[in-house]
C-alpha cells in the first residue's frame, strides 16, 4: 500500500478506536473484516499505530496540538511504527518539520501526566501503592507483554515441547515461576505451529498460569471454575485435575464459552463441563452447594493489570466503573463459598492494579464469612516448588499474590486463598 493510503487508513482507525465504545481489539477486528484487501504487513501496522498512541495518548495528544491538520492523523504520524523516509513520503513538508520537531522533544522535560500518560485518578492510585517504583511500573506499562504459553501436562513435558520450538526456529525460554510455561520472543504466528495445533500448549500468561496453579485441583474432585471466560484457567486446572473428576466452567456470557470448545478439542480434556448461568445466583449453581471441593473466582474486574496488552482499558475505566466492579465481586464471591464443602479451597483473583478490587474485597469478606480462614498465599506457592514464592506475595506471611509487570514481568494479577473450616 502506498505510505499516503496506509497513512490515511491509520487515521481513519485511529479516529474508530478513539470513541472508545468497545474494546480496542474488537474495533481492530472489525476494521480488517470490512477491508478484507489489507495485506499482513498493512495489518500489522496498523494494529501497532493504534496501540502505540493508546499507549501515550497523553504525550501524543500534547504534541499533536503544535501541528496543522486532523487531529487522527496528526496522532497516525506520532504513532506511525518503523522506517521514518517510508512515513516521511507521505508527509507535506510543513508536516515533516513538526514531526522532526517532536521527535526532539525530550521525554526528561515533559509534565507528568506527559510522562506516565495515565489519567490522574488511575497515577494517584497506583503512586499511593508502590511509591518510588511507580516510573518503572510506568514504563513497564507501557511496553508491549511478552507472549507467554503453558504447556499441557496432560501430553507433554516443558522440556520435551522448548526443544521442539526451538527446532522450529522459534526464541524462546521457561518461564522463572511457573513450571508450565514458556516465553517467546516477539510475536510469531502460531496459528500453523504444530505444538499448538495439537494441543500441547495454549497461549497464557505467566501470572494467569500461577492463579491456576494455586487452586491446586487433584484427580476426582469437584471443581468449579466460577468465571470462566474464554477458559484459559479451565483448561490448566482440567490438565491439573489428570482429566478425571468433574469441572465445571461457569460464565454468564454463552459467546465467551463458545471459545472455549476448539481449545477444548485441542486439549483432549473430556472432563470439562461448561455451563452458561444468567448470574451469580442461578439456580444450576444452588444445585451444587456445600458439594464442591475447590473454587476459582478470577472475577470480572477492571482489567487494569492488563495495560500491556490492552492500553485502551485505562482510559475507558473510571473510579465509578471500579466502584461497580467491587461490588459485583463482592457479590460473586459471596455466591462461590456456598459451593464448597468443609475443608474446601476458594481462591479470589483478578488482573487488576488496585486495591479496591483485591485487598478491599478480601477483608469484607473475611469480615463477613467467619467460616471461612485465610491461607498464606506464600506457604502454597512454597509447597507447589515455585522459586521465590516470597517474592511474589504482599501483606504479612505473605497472605496474598500480588504480581507486578515491573517486578515480575508478568500481567499484574491478585489472588487471595480461604478454606472452608470443617
């Protein structure tokens, strides 16, 4: 595609996104299916483009305002990935003086805001829990995630499947905590890759691999995976679980269950049972009261822990969306500890930042469920052979999972552990 037609085709994407009524990804996708001409490089582009001003919207948003123009393409030029003389082409020649003039600019001279390019409620909030680490957790932030994936037990050794990548031709290197996982640089397409065609890996972060981990499910037990989504954790926990037993994956939404089942083809998992509910109290959840032995809830929540994959979330969250998501957890939560039995295990997780989603939600519940003690997250981590579980945990003994992307580079996750008393 000729620069000035792909310029004009970033702009024209940019200006969907920036609506900012659905997720980014969808928009992207939407965009390729109803201009089915683009080519992957063009694609690819334009993914990058858009990701990048979301990224530092508040920093592009600034310079943008010294130049002349549309405003989205204004942002497409900041954005723009790759070789500068192939932009520069498409450029006016007052276009290409503005654009030297910001690329001058140094990053050390900015505001704040400039910098970090988060809103103000979202800086405050995250500055108040790490202090002095908050520019790194910036940074980290605003870097694009690693792709991580877990390798099914149920077919193959870690080992067995690293040398097999690399065969391929495919970087690539275990993961430091997790023992199913491997990180690959860049992003290579895996969609032909033979290990995942076959099932013996899935795409999940380190971090999402660890809450798995934790609800340590064994062979033959009832197990409930409370909101399951698209059932990454499901199919890690059915592989824990050797594929016996019973495990059921819960969400309220039928399209994301539907993803679900060519991974489920994939996994040779048959003990898998989704089931779509209307909400946290329906009556196939009744049904199962005081019958199940361990509970996952990764509860729906702002996504905040997320940011390196979707930057688009920081700026369509608020204090108010975060205030509802606190209480439907709460909510949820509430509903899964009627699942389980005596002496069962219920673990609490989400991929957000903030402590009003996960610490906040974790004591009212204590406060609320006498029946229910809290396990140090540390000890299980220890029991599990994860290296330096202690690392990985907040709050005394270690009581809760708090992963950072700046500290552990991972998504920035949380999890919390009760058993039931007999």
């Amino acid at each position: 595609m000729h620069p000035k037609a792909l310029l004009d085709e970033c702009s024209a994407l940019i200006e969907q996104v920036f609506k900012f009524d659905h997720p980014t990804d969808a928009v992207v996708a939407r965009h390729f299916r109803e201009n089915r001409s683009l080519g992957p490089r063009e694609r690819a582009t334009l993914s990058d483009t858009v990701y990048a001003i979301l990224r530092e919207r508040l920093k592009f948003e600034w310079l943008a305002r010294s130049g002349t123009g549309s405003k989205w393409r204004r942002l497409a030029i900041l954005g723009f990935p790759g070789d500068r003389d192939f932009l520069k082409s498409a450029l006016t020649d007052a276009e290409k003086t503005w654009w030297d003039h910001c690329l001058a600019v140094n990053d050390a001279d900015l505001m704040a805001q400039h910098r970090h390019n988060l809103p103000d409620w979202l800086a405050s909030a995250l500055r108040e829990q790490v202090g002095d680490e908050f520019d790194a957790l910036v940074a980290s932030l605003n870097q694009p995630a690693a792709l991580d994936l877990r390798v099914n037990v149920l077919k193959k050794k870690r080992e067995v499947v690293l040398a097999e990548l690399r065969q391929a031709g495919l970087a690539c290197e275990a993961t430091p905590y997790s023992p199913l996982g491997i990180r690959l640089q860049g992003k290579p397409s895996l969609t032909k890759l033979p290990a995942f065609v076959q099932g013996d890996v899935e795409v999940q972060d380190e971090g999402s691999q660890l809450l798995a981990l934790l609800l340590d499910a064994k062979r033959g037990e009832m197990v409930v995976d409370f909101c399951a989504g698209a059932g990454g954790k499901t199919l890690a926990i059915g592989a824990a679980m050797r594929n016996s037993g019973r495990l059921y994956a819960f969400d309220t939404s039928g399209h994301r269950l539907d993803a679900l089942k060519p991974r489920l083809a994939r996994s040779g998992l048959s003990n898998v049972h989704p089931v779509a509910i209307a909400h946290e109290r329906d009556d196939r959840i009744k049904r199962l009261a005081g019958k199940i032995d361990r509970v996952l809830v990764d509860a729906p929540c702002s996504g905040l822990g997320t940011l390196r994959r979707s930057p688009d979330l920081k700026w369509r969250q608020t204090p108010q969306t975060v205030a509802a998501q606190a209480e439907l957890q709460q909510a949820i939560l509430h509903s899964a500890a009627r699942l389980l039995k005596p002496d069962g295990r219920l673990v609490y997780a989400t991929c957000s930042l903030l402590r009003a989603e996960n610490e906040a939600v974790c004591e009212a519940f204590a406060l609320a469920h006498p029946e229910f003690e809290e396990v140090p997250v540390s000890a299980l981590l220890d029991a599990l052979h994860v290296p330096q579980a202690a690392a990985l945990c907040s709050g005394e003994r270690g009581r809760w999972l708090r992963l950072w992307p700046h500290r552990h580079a991972t998504d920035g996750f949380f999890a919390a552990v009760w058993r039931k008393k007999p």
